[in-house]
C-alpha cells in the first residue's frame, strides 16, 4: 500500500481511497481485537511483556532500519534479495528477511537501550 520512489503511483501521496480504506479496516480490526486482548493483558504474565516491550520501543523505532539496511548489506553480496517482488524465490527469502534484521536489531536493543531506561 506504501509506494517506493520507482513506484509511478502511490497510495500515500496524495491518499487515495484505498489507503483510507486500509486504514477504516486497521481501526475496525482494533476495535475487533480489544476485548480479546483487555482479557489477555489482566493476566501479570502478558502484561509484564507489554512494559518490557515499551521499555525500549524507542531505541527499536531508532534503529530498526539501521538494522533493515545492515542486513541488505549483508546479504545482498550472497545473492539474496535479488528476486523480484511476489516470485516463489521472493516468498522463500522472507523468513531469512525478517529473522536477519531482527537479529540485528536485538543487538542493537541490547546496546543501545540503557540509554533509553536511566538508572
């Protein structure tokens, strides 16, 4: 739904209908999903993860594309990431896609994060 800069068209810029449509649907899942997730979250276990999660949410907002662009550079000399968007090569790359920044991104939470929570 986000366009690229190679992308003729975007969705975003001006917003078209589809992108409100997107958002209408990401409100009404929310809204689906709350009385789900308020039963889940009066549990300590749940909740305790919550308050570790926005602990350092904004040392994983910082570095996230750092992490994103590490692993292009990582990966993209070993000949991933080359296929094109939705071939069967594309779709089988992903679970590395998402694993390779997340490993790096953790590292780097884990670097960075005392400086988000002082002592």
């Amino acid at each position: 739904m986000v366009g690229t800069d190679v992308e003729q068209l975007s969705n975003m810029n001006p917003p078209t209908v589809c992108i409100v449509a997107l958002t209408l649907w990401l409100v009404g899942l929310a809204m689906l999903a709350r009385p789900a997730l308020s039963r889940l979250l009066v549990r300590p276990g749940p909740w305790k993860a919550v308050i570790a999660a926005n602990g350092v949410i904004m040392t994983v907002f910082l570095w996230h594309l750092t992490a994103l662009l590490v692993a292009i550079i990582a990966l993209r000399p070993l000949g991933f990431g080359l296929a094109s968007d939705s071939t069967a090569h594309w779709w089988i790359e992903r679970p590395l896609w998402i694993a390779a920044p997340a490993a790096i991104l953790s590292v780097l939470v884990a670097i960075f994060a005392r400086f988000e929570r002082p002592r």
